[in-house]
C-alpha cells in the first residue's frame, strides 16, 4: 500500500462506537498509511459523543441527524442526504461500518452510489425474521450485499454469509471488536468507576443485578411485562441491588420510571458512561438484557445473561450456554432469574470461555485492510 488511503468510519451509536474505537485506533498508529475520517450521524446524539470522548476520539464531521419522533424513512432520507455531501466534499477510498444501525445502511448505500468499497465490522449477525430484531436484520442484510470485505465475528456468522451466496474470498473471522475495547481499559479507569458508584451510595457487592432494555421490538406491552418481572424480582431478593440505565426514548423511559422508582433497591440512572457499564458488568450476579453488545461482553466477565428478547443474531452465546433467552416472557424471567438469584455469586459463575473474541480483531482488521490494499 503506496499511497495513503483516506479511510471513512461511519457511526452513530454508542454500540458502533465502542466497537469501532478499537479499529480507528488501531489505523490511527499507522499515519503513514492510513487518514483516518470520523462521521458521526449522531444517530444518538449524546451517548455517541460521551463513548467516543472516553477512548480519546473526536468526529470529523458530526450530521446531527435526529429529529423528535421521526420515522424511519425520515432518519434514512435525513443521514443518507448528510453523508452525500460528506462524501462529494471529500476523497474517501474506503467506508468502514459496524453491525446493523440505519447508519450503518446508510453509510454502506452512499459508499455504494460513490463506487467506495465497503468494510463491514460485525458482519454474517443473523435471525433470519426481518421483524426480530426490527428494523436491524434487514438493515444488515441489506450491508452484506454492497460490502467488499466482511469482517464476521464467529464461524457461525462466516457460514450465513456463505449461504447468502458471499465470496468467502470476502470474508474474514476475527472474532468480535467488543472484547478488544474492554481490554483498552486501564486501572485508572477502574478505580473512577469505583469511585463513581461508591459515591452514589450504591453498594458493588455479590448481590448486583444489571437491568438493560430498549430495543423497538420491546416497547408496548411487552416492556410492561418485563418491568412487571423486575418489580416482583426487587421485592423478593430485597437485599440484591438492581441498576438500570434507563434508554431516553419516552416509551421506556416513562415508564420504567413510573413504575420502579419507588424501589429502594432499584438505582435508575441516564445511560451510563461506557466505563461504569462495564464495571457493572464485571461485578453484576446476573444480567438482563435485550442488548447486543452485552451478550457479548458479559461472557469475558463469567456472568449469566438472560436475553429478554424471542430471536437473537448472538446464537453462539445460547450454544456455549453463556446465555439464554427468556423473551418478554414474565413467567421465563423470573423463574430464570429466581435460579441465579436463589443461589451464590460464586456457585453461579460461567464455566464456558466467551465464543465472540480474545481481544485481538483490531489487528487483524487492520492487517487485512493493508492486504486489501
């Protein structure tokens, strides 16, 4: 690779960006073959721009994209309109996306009307129901079709790929990026984290349960079962501490609030700063979750995961019993939840090794970007 490449990181969520951040900092130590450009859709404003703070980053170019209650195709038609002038502005010679966000389709549909190839981080994730998870399954298949090299997380990604009728030329298994940005975190910020809960008041123990739901799919009756299920949890395992980082959206937000926070023993917070999330992690009994970056952080850090939705793109996760899914199902996630609650910390420790990564996929990344090349 003579001549540097002018390479474009196309994000606009906290997931993309700590999945990414890995990956820009990895072609950030070549500056001799790599100009690195970062576009933030700012699909969530704040979250985006906290995460991409704590790894030392600052976007190029911030679009601004939302807008209260938009639709779907108003997002689309609003980041895919910003990029266009991004990209006519500038001489990009590759798009670097992560997962299955409207940002991520958007950014691999400008690079596509441009004749840019596309790098895809997370490929090969599927459910193969286009309403589970919605809208992402389609928004991810959708980027497998125009992408020119598939970074796929696991051989179970790399084989739906294949079976999509994918060059397999095309695709690479590096295991997943999200376990190389747990490993950026240093002591220092340990011990803040530490600090930050211990000045809150909230107790880090053996008894911790770390509560996340937001996805679309769950709002509605759906997210009112589950917050039945916590209520019911938190008033029989009184002396555990639940933590909940309430998503902003007014569905979720309203009402989790509503209804939870009259619990002493439920702490409600804005969403966390990447670090603190991570800590919870590392020190939590037990996860619920509809999120796709716990299912696969959770595992490097031995704790069981209850996934509180019916399909999930993360099956290696179910195979390796690292998790499970127990849906918006009131029954399921408290009878589950009841087994690892019921028990010790210590007797309710994974066995299995995390299937999604050793900390390593952003060297690889980048070594097969200079191949490329």
């Amino acid at each position: 690779m003579e001549i540097m490449k002018n390479i474009a990181f196309v994000f606009g969520t906290r997931p993309e960006i700590i999945k990414l951040a890995p990956v820009i900092l990895e072609l950030k130590k070549y500056s001799e073959l790599y100009n690195v450009i970062i576009i933030n859709t700012e699909q969530q404003k704040e979250l985006s721009n906290q995460t991409l703070a704590y790894f030392g980053l600052k976007a190029d170019y911030n679009l601004d994209s939302m807008r209260a209650n938009q639709s779907l195709s108003g997002v689309q038609a609003r980041i895919l309109t910003s990029l266009e002038e991004v990209y006519s502005a500038n001489k990009i010679d590759a798009t670097i996306v992560q997962g299955d966000t409207m940002t991520v389709l958007c950014g691999a549909l400008t690079s596509f009307y441009h004749k840019i190839p596309v790098f895809h981080v997370e490929a090969g994730l599927r459910s193969y129901d286009i309403y589970e998870p919605f809208p992402e399954e389609v928004m991810r298949q959708m980027t497998s079709r125009v992408a020119d090299l598939h970074f796929a997380p696991t051989g179970v990604n790399k084989e739906a790929l294949l079976k999509e009728g994918i060059d397999e030329k095309k695709i690479h298994i590096v295991g997943n990026t999200v376990i190389d940005a747990l490993f950026c975190l240093s002591d220092e910020v340990i011990e803040q984290s530490r600090k930050f809960y211990e000045e809150k008041g909230i107790s880090i123990d053996d008894k911790l349960v770390l509560v996340t739901a937001h996805r679309r799919e769950n709002h509605g009756e759906r997210i009112d079962r589950i917050i039945d299920a916590i209520s019911y949890l938190a008033e029989k395992y009184s002396d555990h501490t639940f933590v909940i980082p309430v998503h902003p959206n007014p569905n979720v937000h309203d009402k989790i609030h509503s209804r939870l926070g009259k619990f002493v023993n439920i702490h409600l917070f804005t969403p966390l700063d990447y670090p603190y999330l991570v800590y919870l992690m590392k020190h939590a009994k037990l996860i619920l979750t509809d999120s796709g970056g716990i299912q696969e952080e959770a595992p490097s850090f031995a704790c069981p995961t209850l996934v509180m939705r019916y399909e999930t793109e993360r099956k290696e996760g179910i195979e390796a019993g690292v998790s499970m899914l127990v849906g918006a199902d009131y029954d399921k996630i408290v009878a589950e939840s009841e087994k690892i609650l019921s028990s010790t910390k210590e007797a309710t420790r994974l066995k299995a090794q995390n299937p999604y990564g050793d900390g390593t996929s952003s060297k690889q990344i980048e070594q097969i970007i200079r191949n490329y090349f």
